[in-house]
C-alpha cells in the first residue's frame, strides 16, 4: 500500500505545476487506503470549479494512471 501511496504522492506532485499555472496549488492532507484527502489552495482554493477539478480532474488521472478506484476527498 506504501508504494501506491508514494505513486499518487508523485502524480499529484507532477500536476501542480497546472494548478499553479493558474495561482492555486494542492496540499495532501492524508491518504487512507484508496482514498485521498486534498486541500486546494490559492485561486483553486475558492474556485467554483474546485470539485470539477477534483473529480474530472486528478480523480480520473489517478484512475487512468494508477488504480481505478482511488477517490478524492476534497477538505476544506
């Protein structure tokens, strides 16, 4: 479980340059099996489209990439 843990670590870490892009970022707060919780921050942070980010977003990169059945929890 640690190395699947490590693999969503290092894919998120690869796609905040696109989040920073746009003035927000993305902070892990914890992974607990096959799901993540994330915090954006910044402009993404109060973002209408946060959860479409989220779910359409990372979600379904992590899907496509790692495992199906990770989820993300968004935490305020």
């Amino acid at each position: 479980m640690e190395n699947l843990h490590q693999q969503i670590r290092d894919k998120l870490d690869d796609l905040r340059s696109y989040l920073q892009a746009d003035g927000g970022d993305l902070e892990i707060v914890d992974i607990q099996g096959k799901t993540v919780y994330l915090k954006l921050k910044g402009a993404c942070g109060g973002c209408p489209h946060a959860t479409m980010t989220i779910k359409s977003g990372l979600e379904r990169i992590l899907n496509e990439e790692i495992d199906p059945e990770i989820t993300i929890e968004r935490v305020v």
